[in-house]
C-alpha cells in the first residue's frame, strides 16, 4: 500500500522547530500587552469577496496566489492569505467601534498563498500580526514600528534596519499615478514584464515593487511619491520620522517601498534582520485608513504589520530549548509503577522531566537521559522500591551520586 504525504508546500513542525514558534508567540504576548493590545482569533476560512475588496483583484495575491474553492453550496471561499482584512471583517461584525475609541489587537495563525516553495516560505506560512483601529495619529505609526523593534530586541535580534516610506492619501496619491502613468509612457512598454504592462494603467505604483531586473531597472529615474505629498502626508511624516530620531531607532527611507497590498496610504515600513550576515526581511506594514470603510464599516483609520515567523525561525537557529529538570530513569521493570507515580509527583510541584517506561540497562537508560539534557537523572529499580529511596545523579554539576528517602526529596524540591 502506497503512504500519504504530505502537500507541496505544507511542513510538519516536530518539537525542536515548534519550539521557536512558541517562544515567539510568548515574547509577543509580553511585549504586546506592555503597549495595551490584546489578542483576536479569526476564522482560516472567509467568503473570498472578503480579499478581493480588501488586497485588491489587481494584486498577485489575488490575482495569482490564493486557495479559493466553492463549498457545497457553491459559495467562493479561500483560505486567509493575510490576517488584517480577517481582523477588519471581525471588527466590523462586532459593532464595537465608537467614535474616539481606540482598539488594538494582535493575532498568530497559519496564512495560505500558492507560490513556489522555499527557505523560509511556504505555501502554509504564519504570521504574527498586530493592528491598531480608530487612531489616524502618526504617533500610532510610530508606537507600532517601536513595539515591532522591541519585539525583534527580546527575541536577540539586535542587528536590524527599517525602511521607511509614505505613499500619500486619498488627495494626493491620484497626482503621483498621474505623474507615474506618464513616466511609464515615455519608455517602451514591451521593455516591461507583462503583469507590469497590465498594471500600468490600473495600479501604476505596483510597477515599482516589481522584482523583474528589467523593470526595476526602467524604474529607477520614476518620480517618487515623497515629492507629491500633500501638507497634511508631509506633518504625518514628519512626525514619524521625529519619534523614532528621539527613539534611536535606525531606518532608511526608501521612496521606491510600496508594499504588496492595495489598502496601504501614508506610513509604509519593512524592517530586515542581518543577524545571520546576509539581509532577511522578517516585518512589515503601514497604515490603511479606507480599508475598513471600504469593507462597509465605520469610517475609521487603522494602522498594522506583519512578521513571517518562518524567516524569524531562521534566525532563532540557537535558540536554547528549556532544560528538563529530571529523567527518572528505571533500571527495573517491578519499580515502572512506582516510578511513574513519583515522577508525578514531582511535575505536581512544577518540576519538568521525563521517565522512562519500562526497565532497561544502567547504561541505555545514562545515555536516555543525557540525550534530554536533564539537569539531574534520577534511578529507581529494585533496591530504591524496597526502601522507598531514589538515587539522584547530577548530570551538569560534580556532585556526589546520592540515594535519598522519596519523600525527602519530595520535600526539597
């Protein structure tokens, strides 16, 4: 009989790698909460309508990447390729929103898109998000980018750069596809990739995101955004910028950064790690004050990013596991019993180990616990049961082997 295995582009996470996972999502539970957000869960699947109004149909994501089906009674539905249209729709849904009131929230899950496979991405990929609804203030944009480092910093990521760009507002922004749509006609438009050529009229600033070397090569002498922004976009900016100078934080401007999705205005940002010498770009996002509207909600502002946990898992290679307290190893098969009960009772006092299950030979069960990395093995066989003991051997100190009383030792811990 043939085995199932699995899909292209889905991995199975053992032990050692869902660690990293975990240790993630715990640094962002401490720091996130520190800046007043809570966490929201939202559905993997939503009615694909959903993305399309919100990423935009024009978009690879839409367009190319996303895991759309019919259900049974032929209604569109896709698995989330991004999380913030999900946390948009929940927001929506739950009519909390008043004027003036703002709400954060953070989210971790699995996204889906349909892209090749590699280091570090995934057809099946996580992200870990963090939105803020209800504030147009830059001090938000600033507040988000500043948790974001200290996130990164808990996590022993140090050696970062942050690039920085605005992309105007609804006033602005028609001037400067105007001026791109112009650019873009004085050069040959077969020179162009095709999905460019497509873009050029419907969305002009997705041609600058472009990663074709040909097309980013007949981009290079574009007009940028930063020379169209309104008084309003250039305050807003200006006082992003103004925060994170009085938080040392280091950035880059970019005017060629637009990010991928349709529903982002004014602040942009992608933040890359080279903690493992070569640039890994690890977070991103900016603000999007018409998506919520646009989805048939209030008209309130929000602002948010998202970090790839994958690449941040290839970063946190050295991460140590938690060291395990104990190993109860059991050299007799009569003490199995016995020695499961008293390992619980030493995880009843928050104590962390493992035993083994049956008897085995002094020096499998030595090499058993070594493996674990065990601060101390424990040995019960047929001596210790009669007398009630357990002998102790410290495995990263030079302490005596010692046999103590079970109860006793209980009591110590």
């Amino acid at each position: 009989m043939s085995k199932v295995q699995k899909i292209k582009g889905f991995v199975d996470l053992f032990p050692e790698e869902a660690a990293k996972f975990t240790a993630m999502e715990t640094r962002a539970r401490e720091v996130f909460s520190r800046y007043g957000f809570g966490e929201l869960r939202t559905p993997i699947l939503e009615k694909t309508e959903l993305f399309q109004k919100s990423i935009g149909e024009d978009t690879d994501v839409v367009g190319k990447e996303m895991f759309t089906f019919p259900d049974r009674k032929d209604r569109s539905l896709t698995m989330r390729p991004e999380a913030t249209a999900g946390v948009v729709r929940a927001f929506i849904e739950s009519k909390t929103h008043q004027p003036g009131k703002i709400s954060k929230f953070f989210t971790f899950g699995p996204m889906f898109r349909y892209e090749r496979p590699q280091k570090g991405r995934q057809r099946q990929f996580h992200q870990l998000n963090a939105e803020i609804f209800g504030a147009d203030e830059a001090q938000a944009d600033a507040e988000l980018i500043l948790m974001l480092r200290t996130f990164l910093n808990k996590l022993g990521l140090t050696k970062l750069t942050i690039e920085l760009n605005s992309l105007g507002c609804h006033e602005c922004r028609p001037t400067y596809k105007q001026a791109l749509i112009d650019y873009y006609k004085s050069k040959d438009k077969e020179n162009f990739c095709e999905d460019c050529r497509r873009r050029m009229e419907t969305n002009p600033l997705r041609v600058l995101d472009c990663k074709v070397p040909t097309c980013k090569e007949l981009v290079v002498d574009a007009p940028v955004i930063t020379d169209h922004l309104c008084d309003d976009c250039e305050t807003h900016f200006g006082d992003v910028k103004a925060i994170l100078d009085g938080a040392d934080v280091n950035y880059e401007l970019n005017p060629r950064l637009v990010r991928g999705l349709d529903y982002y205005v004014r602040t942009c940002f992608e933040v890359a790690s080279y903690d493992i010498g070569s640039q890994t770009a690890v977070a991103g996002g900016g603000r999007y004050d018409g998506l919520i509207k646009n989805l048939g909600g209030p008209d309130c502002p929000g602002t948010g990013f998202a970090c790839g946990m994958e690449r941040l898992a290839l970063l946190l290679e050295q991460l140590e596991a938690e060291t395990p307290d104990f190993y109860l190893a059991v050299v007799d098969k009569e003490a199995a019993n016995a020695a499961m009960l008293f390992a619980q009772q030493l995880r009843d006092k928050g104590l962390k180990g493992e035993v083994s299950y049956s008897g085995g030979s002094m020096k499998s069960r030595m090499r058993a616990a070594n493996k674990t990395g065990a601060k101390v093995c424990l040995i019960m066989g047929g001596s210790e049961l009669a007398d009630g003991t357990v002998t102790i051997k410290d495995m990263v100190g030079d302490r005596e082997q010692e046999t103590l009383d079970r109860e006793q030792y209980l009591a110590s811990q």
